[in-house]
C-alpha cells in the first residue's frame, strides 16, 4: 500500500495525495451543486484548468451550468513510488470521472499550452468532438517558464520589485519560520522575461488561433483572471514584474476585443481576489498578507477559496445580475478585499505580526497552512484513507 507524505520546499509542495486530491475535487462540486444550477455557457475551453482558479471555473460552470469543457494543463503523472506525479494530474482525472458521470464531456490537454501545436490539437477536438465552436475560453495559466513558439527561445518570469530593493516579512511553510526577506529589484532582462511568460501574449495567440480556425461563438466571452491589491503588496505585487504583466494583459485585452468585435465577441478582465494557490505561495511577502487578509474576512465572513470566488463571479457576477465593473471595464469581484475597513485591519495586523505570534489565534495562519495542503491533496475534509498501490495510480487515464 502506497503511504502518501506531504514534502514541502519552503513554499513548494512536493509530495501528492491522489485520493485527497480527488476529494477536494467531489468537495467542490458539492459546494457548486449546492448553491443550484445557473444559465451560463455550454461549450467552455479552459487553458490552466487542472488547479485553484482554472479548476474552480470548470467545476463551476460544468457542475452549475452543465457546460462541456476542454481543459488545457501541463501536469505530470506517476512514475514510481517515489515520485506520484502532481495534484494537476489527479484533479483532471477526478474531474473528467466526475463530470462524464453526468453526461458532459469533459476532454483534458495535458501539454504546453504555449505551443502551436498545442492550441492546433485543441482547435481539431473543437471541431470534430465538441460541437464545432465554443462560447467561453477561460485563461488560468500560471508559469515560470514560456517557449515562445515562433523563436524556440524559453524565457523565465521574475517575481520582483522595480527600481528599489523591499524590505519584509515573509513565511517559510517548510520550517514554519517567520523571517525577514530582501527583494532585490528586477534586471531589465527579469523584466522582459516575465512579461513574456506571464503578460498577454499567449493569451492573444491562443484568441487568434481560435478566431481563425471559425470555432469562436458569436458572442463568445474570453476571461482573464488578474491582481491589483493594494498599498500593502503594491511594491512586489502591482509596481513589480507581475504587475507589469498584468497591466500587459490589460493592453492584450483591448486587441482581442478589437479581434472579436465582428462575432460581437468580448475579452474580460477579472480582477480576482487573493486566495491560497501553488502560483501565490512563492510570491515574496505575499503569505503574510494573506495570514493577516484572511483573520480579518474570515471575521468579516468573506473570506473566499477558489471555487467559493470563482462560483460567485460566473454565477452572480459574469452570468448574473450584480457585476461589478471599474472604470477601465475590469470586473472587481475583489471588492470584498479591497474594502477599506478590511484593508485598515489587515495593515494594522500585519504590524502586530513576529516569529513568536505570526502562527498563533492573533492571524490566520492555519488557514493558510490547511489551504496551501488541500492543494496536494492533504487535510481535505472529507477524505477516507483507502489502499492503493502504484499500478493503481498508473492505470488512471487522464
Ligand atoms: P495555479 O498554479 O494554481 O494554476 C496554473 C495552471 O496553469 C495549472 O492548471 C497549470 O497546469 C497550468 N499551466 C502552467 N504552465 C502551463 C503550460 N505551459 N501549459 C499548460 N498549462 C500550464 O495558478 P493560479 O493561482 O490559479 O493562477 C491562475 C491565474 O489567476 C493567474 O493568471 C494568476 O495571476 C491569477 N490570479 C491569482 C491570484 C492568487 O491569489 N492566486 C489572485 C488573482 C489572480
């Protein structure tokens, strides 16, 4: 019998819980199921669809709004007993079980997103098994890494400050340590690099393709998730690479409306809120912000997961009546953690925070610590240990 342990680099996880992994997928939709159906899109491809965000919106919409979906990763599967591949993996395979149960087809691309071939193999399934067009693509993708596919050049993004080293704390889950961290600022090659991987581009390819091959609806709804944040992550967050990036993605968004307008097609960004996820573990300073946010909403009573926000965009916000926009057309669903009075507390209580208090009653580090687990799979409500071995896990088809 396989004994599933959870190994943790500083903020990496790097041990998997395939059952808990498929739990946390039947938690979530259940949690979709309960809130009842909603009208939304029926053929939805997502790019980024096998963890946090990319996952939430498939379970939302396959599960709340019967779509059929086409998800795109870039996840690894067993090899050995000491080597189980990653949580992505499990949490298409459970996915695609869940949702072909129910009748929908639920087709998983684990591949580079980022190649032609990629979005070509895509574009075939769209055409020949899936109806002909699709009426939303969603991007999730989160990477360190982008070959661009014309050049074969890889390029490697940089989670960093500009101009000016920061100065911080931050948390190591590995050690359970609360330490100080120096961000040195970004190289202009750092710069280049992340806006590269993780700005626009790919997402505009992948919306050319797709115009292209005629497999985009009329109508058809491309979203993009981004962060904005506030003062007390604007240094590294919305003045650092990253925030380069997205304000990339906001420019991109403006050329894929342009691309659209004649199939009265639309490209949104969702301005999504700070939540546990394999992509913002490793962003510098950013736990501690999150153990002081989520003390402050989970009191407030809006602290979200992923699917609890995802669910609540596409049901009440994207397909529902009570979107909520900014003046450059971006959805805001992160309302909830930008409000003022959730802000003043949270700047107030990342002050109180030190090695000695920063994982005690005073924050919400356990939150964290049990959220970023339940991503691999560990301490998932609801799990059962059952006996499984390695062939077992090798005769799972994703
Ligand atoms: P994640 O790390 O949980 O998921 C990333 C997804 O991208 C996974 O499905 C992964 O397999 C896929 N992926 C990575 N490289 C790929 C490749 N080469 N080809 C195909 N698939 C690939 O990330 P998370 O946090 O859900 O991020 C998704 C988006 O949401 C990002 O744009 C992120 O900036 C944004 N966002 C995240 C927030 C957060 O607090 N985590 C807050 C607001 C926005």
């Amino acid at each position: 019998m396989l004994e599933f342990k959870q190994n943790i680099r500083g903020n990496v996880a790097l041990g998997v819980n395939p059952l808990g992994c498929k739990q946390e997928v039947l938690n979530e939709i259940d949690y979709v199921k309960n809130k009842g159906t909603f009208a939304g899109p029926k053929k939805v491809l997502i790019i980024g669809a096998s963890s946090s965000y990319g996952l939430a919106t498939r379970i939302s919409l396959a599960f709340g709004a019967g779509a059929d979906t086409i998800g795109v990763s870039f996840e690894k599967g067993p090899k050995n007993e000491r080597n189980l591949g990653t949580a992505g993996w499990y949490n298409n395979i459970a996915f695609r079980e869940a949702a072909e149960k129910e009748g929908l087809i639920a087709k998983n691309f684990v591949q580079d997103a980022f190649s032609h071939e990629s979005k070509q193999e895509v574009i075939e399934f769209i055409k020949n098994e899936f109806g002909g067009k699709v009426d939303l693509v969603v991007y999730s993708l989160a990477s360190g890494r982008r070959t661009d596919p014309d050049t074969g050049e890889t390029y490697t993004s940089a989670i960093k400050a500009l101009g000016e080293p920061v100065v911080g704390p931050n948390i190591n889950m590995q050690n359970q340590d609360f330490y100080i961290e120096t961000l040195e600022p970004a190289t202009d090659q750092e710069i280049a690099g992340t806006l590269k991987v993780m700005g626009g581009e790919d997402w505009q390819l992948w919306m050319e393709a797709l115009k292209e091959a005629d497999v985009l609806a009329d109508g058809v709804l491309t979203t993009n998730y981004s962060y904005l944040g506030t003062e007390l992550n604007h240094p590294y967050y919305g003045g650092g690479t990253l925030g380069l990036a997205k304000a990339d993605c906001d420019e991109k968004a403006k050329t894929i409306n342009t691309l659209l307008a004649d199939i009265n097609g639309k490209a949104q960004i969702v301005v999504a809120t700070a939540v546990t996820t394999k992509a913002s573990s490793v962003i510098p300073f950013f736990p501690v912000y999150c153990i002081a946010l989520y003390k402050v909403m989970t009191e407030k009573g809006t602290h979200e997961t992923p699917i609890m926000h995802i669910d609540r965009i596409y049901r009440d916000m994207v397909y529902g009546a009570n979107a909520e926009y900014d003046e450059a057309g971006r959805l805001r669903p992160d309302s909830w953690e930008l409000d003022s009075d959730t802000q003043a507390k949270t700047k107030a209580l990342i002050q109180q925070l030190n090695k000695e208090n920063f994982n005690t009653d005073i924050a919400a580090y356990d939150i964290l610590y049990k959220e970023f687990s339940i991503l691999s799979g560990f301490m998932v409500d609801g799990y059962v240990e059952q006996e499984v071995t390695i062939e077992d896990l090798k005769a799972l088809e994703y």
